[in-house]
C-alpha cells in the first residue's frame, strides 16, 4: 500500500521569502514522486518529478524538491516567493504497478502576501 | 497545439437528470483518466482506461459510467443515481504505464453544480 501525507493544508509567505511546501510519503516500493500546480479553477500542472535519478529535482518556475529516503520525505522549496505562485499544490506518488497505482495528496495551498 | 480539452467548463444539473462531461486530447496517449475533486480531499479516480474499447472502475465509479470508443475521447456521464455530483471534475491522460516517468496532463476542469 502507498500513501501520501501533505503535512499542512494551508501555507502562508510574504512574498520574496523562501517557500517551503512538505510531502511525506509511504510505499512498500520504490517510488515516483511528483508536484503538480493547480491555479483556480485550472487543471494541474506537472511543477517536477522524481523517478530515481538525482535526489535533488529541478522543475518549472524556480520550484525545487529533494527526495530523502530516510526522512521519506519530499519537501518542495523555492528561494523567494513570487505573487504568481499563489495556488494549490499537490504531492504524488506513483509506482510501477500499474495505471492505477498513483494517489494524491490532499494539497496545499499557497498564499503569497504583498 | 497538443492538449486535453474538456467541455463543458460549467455545467448546472437538476435533480434526476443525467449529464455528459466531455474528454478529448490530441495527444496520441493510450491511457485516459477521470478524477473528482472535492475541497480537502485532493484528486479521487473515478474511472480510467487503458486501451479503446476497455475501462477499469477507480475508487469511486458508484453512479457513472464511461466509454472509451475513440482514442481520442472519453466521456463521463454523471447518473442520477450519483447523489452528491457537485463537484470539480478533471480528465486526464499518459503514455506512461502508472505514471512513474512522465506524470499525467490535466484538462482545465468542468465544475459540476446540482440545481
């Protein structure tokens, strides 16, 4: 069984201070680890992922995740907070067990202060 | 440019009525995916498929249907006999097997509201 625990739903930051959205993770495999953006009313969008190569991922928009296994962990970082990052954030985690085998978090949203 | 396109994006429906939410992608993906989402909850799969002409029950099927007769397309038909449809609907679609490489592409949504 895997499961994914976004640890806050709600995260507040003035905008160019750091951001940092956390995700823990459970899975009985080696898993893929995603982010996914959702502005309003939008569908989502894939922010970064993690599919066993580097543990430090790089995705759009400045965004940044590490994975740690030890911690399981899969924390999402940015250096300074921009208005346009204000949305909902979903962390995912997938593994090779099939379509059916990826669930989502509950999400966290962002909320930038001017 | 290549995309998943759904329609409507509101839609209102009475009590008893059956509604079809429309999924269309020009993608070329085998797999195509709808999910729910309610406030808090994140993302519930209610149906996917793999492959035309076959499809799978996700979590919460009880009360739609689906069909998958076109690569391209797969609707949603929200039944009556789904009680509390009110809600935020995504489709979505991939070529990677479970989604450890790739990830999905979203639609943009059709909020479903109960009148």
């Amino acid at each position: 069984a895997q499961s994914v625990t976004q640890l806050d739903s709600h995260v507040s930051v003035s905008e160019g201070t750091p951001v940092l959205l956390r995700c823990n993770y459970s899975s009985s495999y080696s898993p893929s680890l995603f982010w996914y953006v959702q502005h309003p009313n939008k569908g989502l969008q894939l922010l970064l992922k993690y599919t066993s190569a580097a543990t430090l991922v790089k995705g759009i928009n400045g965004f940044e995740a590490e994975f740690k296994k030890s911690e399981t962990s899969f924390h999402l970082t940015k250096p300074s907070a921009h208005m346009s990052d204000a949305a909902e954030y979903f962390c995912v985690v997938s593994y090779s067990g099939g379509y059916q085998k990826v669930t989502f978090g509950t999400g966290t949203k962002l909320q930038v202060i001017p | 440019d290549g995309g998943i396109t759904q329609s409507p994006k509101y839609l209102f429906r009475k009590e008893g009525q059956n509604v079809t939410l429309s999924c269309e992608q020009n993608l070329n993906h085998d797999a195509m995916y709808w999910y729910r989402q309610d406030p808090g909850q994140g993302l519930r799969l209610i149906y996917y498929s793999q492959i035309v002409n076959d499809f799978q029950k996700g979590d919460i099927a009880e009360g739609y249907s689906v069909s998958r007769e076109k690569k391209e397309s797969f609707p949603l038909t929200v039944t009556s006999a789904q009680k509390n449809p009110t809600a935020f609907y995504l489709c979505a679609s991939t070529n990677d097997p479970g989604a450890t490489n790739y990830g999905y592409t979203f639609g943009s949504g059709t909020r479903l509201t109960v009148v």
